[in-house]
C-alpha cells in the first residue's frame, strides 16, 4: 500500500514530539577494537552497557587531552560494509568534533604531544545503521504499527526502522598508556517523529548523548560542582 504524501504530513504534525529520540539498545556486542575487555562490567542505570573506570586514577590530575581519530572498525558480522564511505567519513567526523567539543566545554585543552596531565582518547564506531525514513514514520504514527514495533523491541532491544549505533572508547594516560577508563555501549532511535527527514538523525542524536554523558562523567571525575546530565 501506498501512504499518500499528504497522509504523512498529518500524521507527522499530529505525532511529532511523541516519543524520546534516542534511547540505549541491548544486545551490546563488543567488536575487538579495545583489545582486552576483561576488566569491563555492566554499567548501571544511565551509563554504558559496559564500562570500566580505574578506581586507582585522580581525574582532577588531567587537564589535557590528545585524541585519535575515530575509526570505523569492521569487526565480526560488521554490517558498517553496507554503508557508502563518504557516510561514514562524516559520521566518524561528526562524533570527533562532538567529543573535542565537550572536552572543551569542560575545561580540557587540546594538545599534539603526550605529557603531564595529558589523557589520551581513542574511539570507534562499531555500527551504523540508518533509519528507514518511511516505515519509521508509519510505524511511530499508526496504530498497529506501533505494536508491531514494539513487539520487535522486545525481543530484539530495539524498535523496527530506526537508526542504530555502536562505540567503543578508551582513556589512557599518554605517558606511560595506563587505562584509565573504558567503555562499549549501542544506541538506537526512539520512535520519534523530531528529524524525520535525515536517515541519519537517530545516529547522530546517539553521538550527542554519548559525548554528552563522557563530558557528564568526566565533570564528576574532576569534582565538578554544576554537572548537567545528558538529556
């Protein structure tokens, strides 16, 4: 059946907002970029899937930070092949500059060479998939749709044509390359009708939240007084 343009408009003015636009998936998969994954454990209530945090480190010590690009890491049924690499440019891009960003927000300076007070980060992205753009619409707005969807939630972790993404991250001090913190986690879109139009909305909402909640953490590391949580 063809949903005729004009009925989407409706039903998109009706509905938008309904929903929350980014939420964490499960089924967490780690993909080998870290290495070692030994010491990671399944995070709490608003953390990643899996996180470890050395219980030895004095994060108020760093100020600095040096940053890796953001790989694209292919790991074992890696479904980043069936993306366009210009996307994926963009999107490893995009999560970097999110990152820097928030550091910066928090009183990081960017350096080019390790030393004292310096952390090192490394990231990568681990899945990228984007939203159907159509059925997402249907199946947020209709009815049946939406069971239909949610029904797929549970037995997967997340709603049917949304976006979904996955990272991997880890902080080292640039001196002697010690972890000093570690994370994996998967996001997927929330059913909401807020940037309908961009296949990649879903994605992108996720590498906000993600660089949103590191810069969270990293103010209550450090002993910040005004942390804002991620929204």
């Amino acid at each position: 059946m063809k949903w005729p343009r004009s009925l989407i408009i409706i039903l998109v003015v009706m509905f938008l907002g309904a929903c929350a636009p980014s939420q964490q998936a499960r089924g967490v998969k780690t993909s080998g970029f870290l290495g070692d994954y030994s010491k990671l454990q399944p995070g709490g209530k608003g953390e990643p899937a899996l996180i470890y945090l050395n219980p030895k480190t004095d994060f108020r010590a760093y100020d600095k930070f040096l940053m890796d690009r953001v790989t694209i890491w292919r790991g074992e049924n890696s479904n980043l092949d069936d993306v366009p690499e210009k996307d994926l440019h963009r999107l490893a891009l995009l999560l970097q500059v999110k990152i820097m960003k928030t550091l910066k927000r928090e009183g990081f300076t960017r350096v080019k060479k390790s030393g004292p007070g310096v952390m090192k980060i490394r990231a990568a992205i681990t899945e990228a998939q984007q939203s159907s753009v159509v059925m997402d619409i249907i199946t947020t707005v209709v009815p049946v749709g939406r069971i239909l969807s949610g029904g797929k939630k549970l037995a997967t972790g997340t709603n049917s044509f949304v976006g979904k993404a996955s990272i991997e991250g880890e902080i080292t001090n640039s001196q002697t390359g010690e972890v000093l913190g570690a994370m994996v986690d998967r996001r997927a879109g929330g059913k909401t009708l807020e940037g309908g139009n961009n296949s990649w909305d879903d994605v992108e909402k996720a590498f906000q939240f993600w660089a949103d909640r590191f810069g969270y953490r990293m103010c209550q590391l450090r002993g910040g007084k005004f942390c804002v949580p991620p929204e």
